[in-house]
C-alpha cells in the first residue's frame, strides 16, 4: 500500500524567505511522485513531477523539489515566497499499472496550508 | 478551452434528494476519475473510468454511481443524500506516462452542500 505524510498542516513564512513544504512517501514500487497547488476555491494544477531520471526537477512558479529515494522524500522548495503562494500545496504518489495493475489514481497527503506573511 | 470541466460549480440541496454532477474532458484522455475532498481538505479517490469500464470502486455507498456515457464524458450520481456527502468533488483525467503511471488533470470542482 502507498502512503503519503505532509509534515506541518500549516507552514507561515515571510514574503521573500525560503519556502520548504515536506512530504514522506511510503511505496512498495518505485513511485511517481507529484506536487499540486490548489489555490482558494479553486481545482488542483499541477507544480511538478518526479518520473525518473534527474532526481532535482523544476516545476512553475520558481518551484523544484528534489527526489531522495534514501530518505523516501520528495520535499518542494522555493527560494523566495511570494503573496501569491498563499494556497494549499498537496503531494501525491501514483502507482504504476505495471507494478499493481488497475488506475487506481493518486494517492494524496492531507495537505499543508502555505501562509505568506508581509 | 478548458481541459476538464464541471456543472455544476456549487450545488445546494436537501437530504434525500438525488442528485448528479457532470464532468466533460476535452484531451482525449482514455481515464476518468472522481475524487472527494471533505472539509478538512483530504482528497480520496472514489472511481476511476478506462474507456467505460470501472477499474477500482474504493469503499463508498453505493447511493454514489459513476455513468460515463462516452469516453469524454464521467457523471456522478448520488441517491438518498445525505449530510456527510457535502464536499467538494473533483474530476479528473489522466494523461499515460512512462512506466505505466498516469498524469492526472483536475476539473475545478464542484461544492455540494446538503442541508
């Protein structure tokens, strides 16, 4: 079974800090890995993925996260918030269809709120 | 054009009543998703769709039923409903990746409250 942890439900920084949201991932084959930004009365978009490849991938908005499969963690950075980052940010973990078969879709964290303060 | 589309956007109704919800994708996206965010933001897979066929049925009444008429098109109906079905429900479709795995894009979603 999959699993993801989001540490922190809520997560304040000061516009222009260093913005840092974590996620763990327990999977039994290797995972796909996604980061989601759901904005205020809004859908989810996607930020960025880790497929294979280079472990350090870029997604929007100046946003990367980095994959370390020793620490099972693939946790989103960005050097410098913004006001527009206020939002709610979602990991998720994707199971390939070769390892277990059926599209049984993404499993997500529980979410951590990103608070940008001026 | 927008990719994968809800109606409707907030939906307000009583206990009891039946009501469905439509999603429509314009990708050409073989796989079809409904997801359940509760009030405390948590997103659950409740179906998935591949041209027609339910593939997984995680644990929900059956008062919810997916009907997908097309393979652009997955409804949810919901019978008998009921208080803790107010939520936000999602619909998605996903793009194949490498590997077997799926990229999935999400409808804006629809606000049910049930009073």
């Amino acid at each position: 079974a999959q699993s993801v942890t989001q540490l922190g439900s809520h997560v304040s920084v000061s516009e222009g800090a260093l913005v840092l949201l974590r996620c763990n991932y327990s999977s039994s084959v290797p995972p796909y890995l996604f980061w989601y930004v759901q904005y205020p009365n809004q859908g989810l978009q996607l930020l960025l993925k880790y497929t294979t490849g280079a472990t350090l991938v870029k997604g929007i908005n100046g946003f990367e996260a980095e994959f370390k499969k020793s620490e099972t963690s693939f946790h989103l950075t960005k050097p410098s918030a913004h006001m527009s980052d206020a939002a709610e940010y979602f990991c998720a973990v994707s199971k390939s269809l070769i390892a277990g078969g059926g599209a049984d879709g993404l499993t997500f964290g529980k979410g951590t709120h990103l608070i940008i303060q001026p | 054009d927008t990719a994968v589309s809800q109606t409707p956007k907030y939906l307000v109704t009583q206990m009891g009543n039946d009501k469905s919800i439509k999603c429509e994708q314009n990708l050409g996206h073989d796989t079809m998703y409904w997801y359940k965010q509760d009030s405390k933001k948590f997103l659950k897979i409740m179906f998935s769709y591949n041209n027609k066929e339910l593939i997984i049925n995680e644990t929900v009444p059956n008062r919810f039923s997916p009907k997908s008429p097309d393979k652009a098109h997955l409804n949810l109906h919901i019978n008998s409903l009921e208080l803790g079905d107010s939520a936000v429900y999602f619909c998605a479709s996903s793009l194949p990746l490498a590997g077997g795995h799926y990229e999935q894009y999400f409808g804006p979603g629809t606000r049910l409250t049930v009073t």
